[in-house]
C-alpha cells in the first residue's frame, strides 16, 4: 500500500507582504496533482497547517475547495488534520459529511479515536489522527487536571490507544517532537520547551507523519514532511518534497519525492554597484533579500533593483542597522529617545542619502514646507 504525506501548506501565506498564493496554486495543481497521477496513492495524508491563518483569505479557501473537488474525482482518500493556524471550529463545518466522499478532516482531539481503515491486497493500515491539541484541550476531554503541557496531553491521549492487530498502524499529527530542527517561519511559541513531545510517545506506531516543522526530517518513527514551499529567508537552499510512503508484508518504507518550485528564496549580499551588475547580468525572479554593504546610505536601492529582480522583496543596509559608519551615533539615540527636532534629521538624510550638507537656502524651504497645511 502506498500513501503520500504532506504538510503546512499555510494556503494564504505571505512573504514580506507578498502574497505566494500563485506559487501554491502552482505546488497543487502543477505539481501535487500530477504526482498523485503518476504514483497512484491509495492514500494522501495532511499533517496539518492547511491555511496561514484562522480566517484565511477568500482565495485561499477557493484553492483548497478546488483541491478537494480534484481528490473526489479521483476517488483518493484524503486524510488531514488541523494544525495551529487552522481553525479548528471553522474546518469542521461538515466534517462527518466530508468523511463519506472519502475526505477524513480531524479538528477535535477526540477523532483520535476514530481511526480510518484502509485495506488492499492484504495490507491495512489504520490512520489515528490527532489535530493540534493545546493541554488545557486535552485536560477537558480527559478530566485530568495534571496535563498541563503538550507532553502531557499527547502521553494521556495516546494511552487510550489500543495498536490494531495485524495492521500497519499510523498516527497523523502536529506537533513539535524533541529534538526537532524548527526555522524561522514557526511560531516560538509553538515550538518551545513546554511544547515538545517525546519522542517515545509515539513507539505503539509503524509510522508518525508529522506537521509543523517545515524542514523535512526524521522524528523517532515518523518524519516531518515539511512544507511544500520555502516560507523564509533561513529555508534557502533546504530541499521540499513530498513523503511517499510504502507499506509492505509489515515493513514501512519512506522516500522524500523532491520539489523544485519555480521561484527558489535567496539572500544576495554585497555592496550595491555590484549587485545591480549582477542583476543586469542574471535577472531572476526568485524571492530575494539583500544585504548592502556599503559604507554609506544608498538612493532607492529597491527602484534600481526591481527592474531586473521583480521578486526583490526586502532590502537591508548594513551601516543603517549598525548605526551609521558602525556606530550607535548620538543623533540615533537622541531620534529613539524623541529628543531631536525634524529640520535636524532632515539635515542628517541630506548628509547621508544625498551626499551634500544642508545650506541656508535648503533649510528656509524646509521650514516653509514644514508650515505647510498637508
């Protein structure tokens, strides 16, 4: 049997203000669709972290709405769980509905304890699947007033569970197992140290397929399978994918089926004339972050760089983050602390940006278009 896992696909994201949605709508309808085509999975499994956020945009559920109706035609069970950006109470809106068509939505801790069975050519396995569940969830459902962190809550949960014999049995689930490699693009505080859940919890299972990291890695019995798309600047260069998963005579086996979108995440440093030769020479429309190096403040670096990098999506200035000529000047501590006036500063950006000193002439029309009613 053969099954294919995925996670945090956060439909909606943004990056730097821009919104990947287009590059979703790529990952599902280029790419996953046709994989799903090619493998012939008995199953597709969604770890969680299917939106951005708990009310995501109207084009966001569209795509996802879309998604479904693609699986229901191809009659492959899709299995999916809610992570900590869904909404939990939003996405079971039909839930029990959705599970006859062949699409099992778990949004409540207590669907762990309805597993779904799939059969074929001998083989079943049995899908436990248990959403993100914050303790104080968990210590309502079981009335146990000493859960009071993820570990707890997944060890009192998992303890009901009961391995069904002669089958492989799978947990689906989000969370942040022990010693997992978390990047930028979590939460800290979904990935803290009352967060983590041993590893050992999950020893009754054949296989934990996994949500929330976003780098694809082994956790104990299971894997991560990250997200599809690089979602910050730190995931440059980290290999996506896709799990797919083969369950034979018993033994499981995990494969990573490798993504390349169409637009990478890179950082590109240097000081600017170089970097605008370089994009003149190579111009790319992949996500970029730049790094200045120069000594001094540059004019509208992102108008210059944009015409080559479209994709140009944040810009930083070494000498501005470090105070100008690398010093924490006086005039910055006296901006922070409000003490200093506006003719002053724009003396100072005239100095800096510009390259002239402010005359007399400069700072009687400053003045008048100060007085100036907006």
């Amino acid at each position: 049997m053969l099954f294919l896992h995925t996670a945090d696909w956060h439909l909606g994201k943004a990056l730097f203000g821009h919104s990947l949605l287009e590059d979703q709508r790529w990952f599902l309808e280029a790419h996953f669709l046709p994989l799903i085509d090619r493998e012939h999975p008995d199953a597709v499994v969604l770890a969680g972290d299917i939106f951005d956020r708990q009310i995501p945009p109207v084009e966001a559920v569209a795509l996802f709405d879309s998604f479904l109706r693609a699986m229901a035609a191809r009659h492959v069970p899709l299995i999916a769980i809610t992570g900590n950006h869904d909404s939990a109470a939003r996405l079971s809106l039909g839930a029990s509905l959705l599970r006859g068509a062949g699409v099992v939505l778990a949004t409540r801790p207590e669907d762990l304890y309805t597993p779904y069975m799939l059969e074929k050519d001998g083989e079943r396995v049995c899908f436990y699947t248990l959403p993100y569940c914050e303790p104080v969830a968990a210590r309502a459902l079981l009335g146990d007033a000493d859960i009071r962190t993820a570990d707890d809550a997944f060890r009192a949960l998992l303890a009901k569970i009961v391995p069904a014999p002669d089958a492989c049995n799978v947990l689906v689930t989000h969370c942040f197992a022990a010693g997992g490699q978390a990047g930028a693009s979590e939460n800290p505080a979904f990935v803290g140290p009352t967060s983590q859940v041993g590893l050992d919890c999950f020893a009754p299972f054949d296989y934990v397929a996994l949500g929330h990291l976003h780098g694809a890695q082994k956790a104990g019995p299971g894997r991560y399978a990250g997200s599809p798309l690089a979602y910050s600047f730190d995931e440059e260069g980290q290999q996506k994918g896709v799990t797919r998963v083969t369950v034979e005579q018993g033994e499981v086996r995990a494969e990573v089926l490798p993504i390349k979108p169409p637009r990478a995440v890179r950082r590109v440093r240097g000081e600017f004339e170089a970097l605008l030769s370089q994009a003149k020479a190579a111009p790319s429309e992949d996500y970029l972050f730049a790094t200045l190096t120069d000594p001094m403040p540059v004019y509208q670096p992102v108008d210059r760089l944009r015409p080559y990098w479209p994709n140009l999506l944040s810009v930083a200035s070494e000498c501005l983050l470090a105070g100008g000529q690398g010093e924490d000047t006086a005039l910055r501590r006296a901006m922070r602390r409000r003490r200093v006036d506006d003719e002053t500063v724009f003396a100072e950006f005239l100095r800096q940006i510009c390259g002239t000193e402010a005359t007399d002439a400069d700072r009687v029309l400053f003045r008048a278009a100060s007085k100036e009613e907006p």
